[in-house]
C-alpha cells in the first residue's frame, strides 16, 4: 500500500457510495478503511448490503471528522446537496483530502451556490467562500494538473460530465458560435438517487420517457460556469434533461452552429481526437458512428461522436456514459487517483459487459 491509499467513504450505502465501493473493493492501490454513513451508522454492512460484500465486514460509523482522519488520507463524500460542506472545513484541518460527489463545490462563489441551491443552502447555512474558491473541478480531462495537486475536488454532476466533455473542444477553439447551444438529454432512473420518489417507481417511470426541469435545471449553471471558464465569456445554454425507463446511462446530444461552415465532420473528429489523446476513459468514434448507452454501461468511459450538418451548419455532438460511474463515483475514484500521485484509470473498468 502506497502512502496516501486509505480512503474514507461517507454516504456508503447511497447508489455513489456503492458504486465507489465497488471499484475501490479491486483496486490495487488504493484501500477503504472507513465507512460513514448517518441513517446507517451502527450497522453491520453485511446486514445493509449483502450482495457486495468488504473485507473485514465493516460497521458503519457516525460521520466524525476526527474518526475519519485518524482511518483514513482521502475520502470521497456521496452526501446530499449541503451535507458535505458541514463536514469539509473539519477533514481539510485534519489533512484529509476529500472528493465530493454532491453539489456543495462546484461553484467558486458560495453566493452563486447559494442561488441555485437555495433550498439545501437554507437548510444547511455555511460560510466557508473560501473553500469554495479553492475547490478544483473535477473534469479529469480538463483539470487532471490541478486536480493531483488538489486537497478538495468537486466531481461534476452527470449532465455537466457528458456535456462539457462535447463542448469543451469546440469552445477552447473558438470553434463555435456562443450563442444557440442546445443540449437534449436522457438519463436513467438510478441519477435520482437511492431514497423513494414517487416519480421513479416502475409505474409511473416505466414505459414512458419524460422532459424535467426544462426552464432552469440546476445543472444548466454548473454547464455554463465551466464553459464561459474555457472560452473566456460568459454565455447561455438551452439544456433540458428527460427521464428513460432504464436503471443506468446517460445520452446528450449537443447542438451548436459552426464559425467556419466548411468545417466537415472529419475535421471535427480529428479535432477531438487530438485534445482527448491522452485520455484514456474517452474515445472518439469514426464519423456515421453513434454511441449507444449500453456500450458503456458499468465502464468508466465517455464515448464521443461528432456530425455536421452542412445543410444548416449545425455541429452536432453524442456523448454516452454511465451516469454512476464516469458520471460520478468513477470519476470521483479518477480524482482520488491523481490525488494520490496514480494514473487517473488506474483500477477502473473500461469495458462493458456486452448485452
């Protein structure tokens, strides 16, 4: 075991703790040595989740801070929206480097959180602007310098993942026009969470497909801050989500128009190709190939495709993934990864079980 390789993770037994469980229960470097969780804290994990079974059968314990540094060097939080923040400054004092996989850092103005969350940012008051402003995204593919020097990595969210890993070539190029991207996407039932909503049982999700959040999804801002960071202006995006009668996957198609209309969509796949040649979790398909979210399904790849639509000058690009893994705990263990001196694939799963 490597210095730095004992992880904490608080919110175990949510859909992000078992998914991080599950890669970190393999992974050659890195080690679990604490489980937190609050509504489960004082039980046996064995009696909570039979079917992933850890070394040692753990208790699940209260979310102390001073329990966890003395357990563990990193931790990765799978909270809800405005619990991680009540525990952060705490691990940070007692040299824990944390990743968070909710929503409490992803914004470097605490006001600007405020705004968007503003129900949990009642709930849970916090004054820590500073953390804020420190806290690195957790893009691995944009951010991977900063995130290895990081002691707090807000992961994206889902949406944000699948569609600043499309955009984000073109923006950093001037490449497209700031002004009409649109971003339709579809999503499984599991990116809702673990806890009972009357809209993801069986019957009223199953065999439909439903528009949420069509004006003003939280994670429209999220999209718009980490673009605006790239290319250097603020700007708008017309993002709307939709809900698929599937457990896991997540599919954004993005939609913007080209500066330069005598771009072909093989220019734009070789552009992409060259700024994610490097990164081993995203793959470029060849032109007239489209990802399917079943390609990725457990893995923790991004599978990119890119057209023109010459007739209106449209660039149109296909981004699929799996919400929980690159869409969250996995790119929270890619964090971990760098954070602890590692290749950020180090231990996770690249391909699918195919069907």
């Amino acid at each position: 075991m490597t210095a730095g390789g004992r992880v904490a993770v608080i919110g175990a037994s949510g859909y992000g703790g078992l998914q991080t469980l599950r890669l970190l229960r393999d992974h050659p470097l890195l080690e679990v040595t604490f489980l937190g969780g609050e509504r489960s804290s004082g039980k046996r994990w064995s009696d909570l989740v039979p079917f992933l079974p850890l070394p040692g059968d753990p208790v699940v314990q209260a979310c102390d801070a001073e329990a966890i540094a003395a357990a563990a060097d990193l931790a990765v939080l799978s909270l809800p929206n405005g619990l991680a923040s009540q525990l952060v400054p705490a691990l940070l004092e007692r040299g824990v480097k944390v990743v968070d996989l909710s929503a409490d850092y992803r914004y470097r103005s605490l006001n600007r959180w405020r705004e968007v969350y503003g129900a949990e940012a009642r709930a849970h008051p916090r004054d820590d602007s500073a953390l804020c402003a420190e806290a690195v995204y957790g893009l691995v593919e944009w951010e991977a310098p900063r995130i290895a020097k990081a002691r707090l990595v807000a992961a994206p969210g889902c949406f944000p993942t699948a569609s600043l890993l499309s955009l984000l070539p073109f923006l950093s190029q001037g490449l497209i026009e700031l002004n009409g991207i649109v971003i339709d996407a579809k999503t499984g039932t599991s990116g809702g969470g673990r806890a009972a909503k009357e809209h993801l049982l069986l019957a009223e999700a199953g065999e439909s497909v439903a528009p949420y959040g069509v004006i003003g999804h939280r994670h429209t801002s999220e999209i718009e801050q980490q673009c605006a960071q790239v290319c250097g202006h603020p700007l708008l995006v017309q993002f709307t989500p939709h809900l698929i009668p599937m457990v896991r996957g997540l599919l954004a198609t993005v939609y913007a128009r080209l500066r330069d209309p005598g771009l072909t969509a093989d220019d734009c796949g070789t552009l992409v190709r060259a700024v994610y040649r490097q990164s081993p979790c995203v793959e470029v398909l060849p032109v007239g190939t489209y990802p399917a979210t079943k390609w990725v399904r457990g893995t923790n790849r991004c599978l990119l495709s890119v057209q023109v639509d010459r007739r209106t000058g449209q660039l149109i690009v296909m981004a699929a993934i799996d919400n929980l893994i690159k869409g969250q705990a996995g790119q929270g263990v890619q964090c971990l990864n760098l954070m602890s001196g590692l290749p950020p694939e180090t231990g996770l799963p690249l391909l699918p079980f195919y069907p």
